[in-house]
C-alpha cells in the first residue's frame, strides 16, 4: 500500500511534535511519508530540522502535488490564516490521532484535527475542522469544540461544554461541566490562561485567569 504523503505547516516547536506524532502512527502502520514542514520564512528554506526538509508552499505544491496537509502551529488565528491559505491551493487536509488515544465511536470530526498523546475523548463529541488536542486532555460528554479550538496539554474538559471557534486553553487548565438545558459556553477567541479553573461561561474575545477564571483587567 502506498503512503499517504503528508507535509506540517510550520516548523517550529508544534510541529515537530506532529512530525514524531506521525512517526509514532507509522510504526503501528506505515501510512505516511513525511514530505516536509511549509514555512515562509524564506531563511529556513532547504534546511532540514530533525532531518526533515523545509520547504516553502510553493515548493510543496510543485513537488508534492498529491500531498496532505496538516497545521502544525499551536496559535489558533495564525493557523486559521494560513489553513485557508492552503485551501485556496486545492490541497487537501488529514486528521492525525495518536494509537493511544481513548475515545468513544461515538464522535464526529472535521478535517486537519490533530489529537496527541495520552488522551481520552468519552461520548457524543464534535470536534471541528483544525481542532489541536495537546498531551494528556481529558474532553467529557456533550462538548462541541469549534473550529481552530486549541488544547495545550494536561486540560481537563468536563460534560456540556461548548467552545466557539478559535479558543485557545492553556495548560492545566480546567472547566467544570455546564448541563443538558445551560451548556457552559466558551466563546469565539477566548484564552484561557494556564491552570486556571473556569466555573461558568466566558463572552467572546476575553481572556479569563485564575481559580475561579475571571477576566484578565488590562492595564
């Protein structure tokens, strides 16, 4: 069977941990040949980190024609950006999930999802397109992850949470569970800062802080 090819955009600390997550999805079955990482960053250009090659967009689409793309940039706006940029191209995206991720068949996903080590996903779950799930998150029942939502890792995700599009949680943050009638909502471009506890929902474009979460004053 021939591999799949595949190619990270962006080359920094993220995506060389996609590029090991799909090292490690290789060794339980060999379905991708790692292509490259994209930057524009035109100083990197025919370099190789890690031994991989860094190409420009350009380059990936003159080479690789045929290959997939996946982001490999934690921020969720500049992922937004440049995940568009590579649709206009016609290029199309894959879903990664690491071999040892619990989840449930009962979950739905969009497209370029990347979902890393240790991590357990239980029932009735939509995630949507370019969702990133860091190191060791736990996502309850009922959550709806829109599109762009980024986990760094150890978050904890209870039942009936719904995220908007573009929220960004920092690590070891937790968010206790809304309910069937009042889900607890986080809105669009929302970042939660590291370990902070979030006990009720967050507007849109806050930054909430701390335990209980509460909106960053700016100064």
């Amino acid at each position: 069977m021939a591999r799949i090819p595949i190619a990270i955009y962006g080359a920094g600390g993220f995506a060389r941990e996609v590029a090991w997550l799909i090292e490690t999805i290789n060794q339980t079955e060999e379905q991708y040949q790692l292509v490259g990482f994209v930057d524009d960053n035109p100083k990197l250009g025919g370099q190789f980190i890690n031994d991989i090659p860094v190409l420009n967009l350009e380059d990936l689409l003159m080479r690789y024609p045929e290959s997939r793309v996946v982001g490999g940039i934690g921020n969720p706006q500049t992922r937004q950006m440049l995940m568009e940029k590579v649709g206009q191209t016609g290029l199309m995206f894959e879903t990664l999930i690491h071999p040892r991720t619990e989840r449930s068949r009962w979950i739905e996903y969009g497209e370029g999802i990347v979902i890393c080590a240790g991590n357990i996903l239980t029932t009735n779950i939509k995630l949507g397109n370019h969702v990133q799930i860091n190191l060791d998150c736990t996502i309850g029942h009922d959550v709806i992850m829109g599109d762009y939502t980024t986990l760094a890792p150890g978050v904890h995700v209870s039942g009936w949470v719904h995220f908007g599009k573009r929220a960004y949680v920092g690590t070891g943050a937790v968010i206790i569970n809304g309910t069937s009638e009042v889900p607890l909502v986080i809105g669009d471009d929302v970042v939660i800062g590291a370990g902070a506890c979030v006990t009720k929902s967050v507007e849109a474009g806050l930054t909430v802080v701390g335990v209980p979460a509460r909106p960053l004053e700016k100064k």
